[in-house]
C-alpha cells in the first residue's frame, strides 16, 4: 500500500512567480491582440457593432487557448510542484 501512495509535491516559488507573471504579462498583450483584431476586421469589412462584438470573442477565444498553451510549456521547462 505504501508503495503505490505518493507524497505531496512541494510548491517551487520561484518558479510560480516567474510563470506566473509571465503569463500575465503574455495574457494581456494577446488578448488585448485578439479584441484589437476583432476590432480592425470587423470595420474593414464593415460587420457592424454585433459583428465585431462577434470577432472579438472568437479572436479572444483563441488568444486564450494560446495562453494556455503557453502555460502548460512554461510549466514543463519550470515545474512548479517539485515531486
């Protein structure tokens, strides 16, 4: 039973912070990216308001999946549970 029971992870704060604030700072220029391109393509193509409200979610939601992303390959270069 021992053999199969595994101990709790210590949290490395080094490595939390600095993802973590890079994360933020990545997250907000992308994002911001994503609303500004919705933003841009709507009114070059003239989609009006609702059309525009509609590219800035899609371009939003794929910003954030690139977040994502980004945190799950900052996390296996500076693990943040140290095992």
């Amino acid at each position: 039973m021992d053999a199969t029971r595994r101990k709790p992870g210590r949290i490395n704060w080094t490595n939390l912070i600095t993802v973590g604030s890079a994360a933020i700072l990545i997250g907000a220029m992308i994002v911001g990216l994503g609303v500004a391109t919705g933003w841009a393509v709507a009114g070059i193509l003239g989609l009006g308001d609702i059309g525009a409200t509609i590219l800035e979610v899609l371009f939003t939601a794929v910003a954030l999946v690139g977040l994502v992303a980004f945190w799950r390959s900052a996390t296996r270069v500076e693990p943040i549970i140290e095992r």
